[in-house]
C-alpha cells in the first residue's frame, strides 16, 4: 500500500537546522511532484516547498527563501527538506504530500518545535 514516512523531526534551538526525510512507497515516486507543507496550533495547513516530478523545479514559501531547500533522491524514493536557520516561527506540525496527475497522498505528520 501507499506509505509516506517523515522523519527527522523535534526540538532545535533558533538558528538550528534540521533535515527531515519522507521515504515513499506503494507508488512510482517519479510520476510525482512532492511537496512540504505545515501547520501551527491555530493555523491552516500550508504549502512550504515542491519539488516538480523531474526535479527540475522548485517552489518556496516567501518565509522560507534562502533558509530551506527541498530536494530528492529517485534512487531512495525519498524528498528531502534541509531546514537551516530556524525561527519560532517555523514550529509546526510538517507533513510530506506526494501529488499525482488524478491521486495525491499525504504522510501522517512530523512535529518540529525551535525553541531555547
């Protein structure tokens, strides 16, 4: 079946870096464009940045610029998002969202918190 597994949350201090991680499986990871979104307590859930299926393109969330990158690795079947820099501002819930041409699936969700 379909699986999207995020990994390399939890806790940094301000001007830290993370790197999270979503593993695909159940579906050709090359047909699709990928993409990072996140949500904070309170807030709509929100695209931060995608990648297109090539790999050729890429989009981020005004915020973030200059601060994250997202990339893949069609070898692993994995996106990546290097997040460096961090605010408070970024503390969200970030989900990995795989986007084809009729279907999308959605990872089940990955706390990241900056905080001192």
């Amino acid at each position: 079946q379909v699986q999207l597994v995020e990994s390399g949350g939890g806790l940094v201090q301000p001007g830290g870096s993370l790197r999270l991680s979503c593993a695909a499986s159940g579906f050709t990871f090359t047909s699709y464009a990928m993409s990072w979104y996140r949500q904070a307590p309170g807030k709509e859930r929100g695209m931060v940045a995608s990648i297109s299926s090539t790999g050729l393109s890429t989009n981020y969330r005004d915020s973030v610029k200059g601060r994250f990158t997202i990339s893949r690795d069609d070898t692993k079947n994995t996106v990546y998002l290097q997040m460096n820099n961090l605010e408070s501002e970024d503390t969200a819930v970030y989900y990995c969202k795989a986007r084809g041409t009729l279907t999308e699936y959605w990872g089940q969700g990955i706390q990241v918190t900056v905080s001192s």
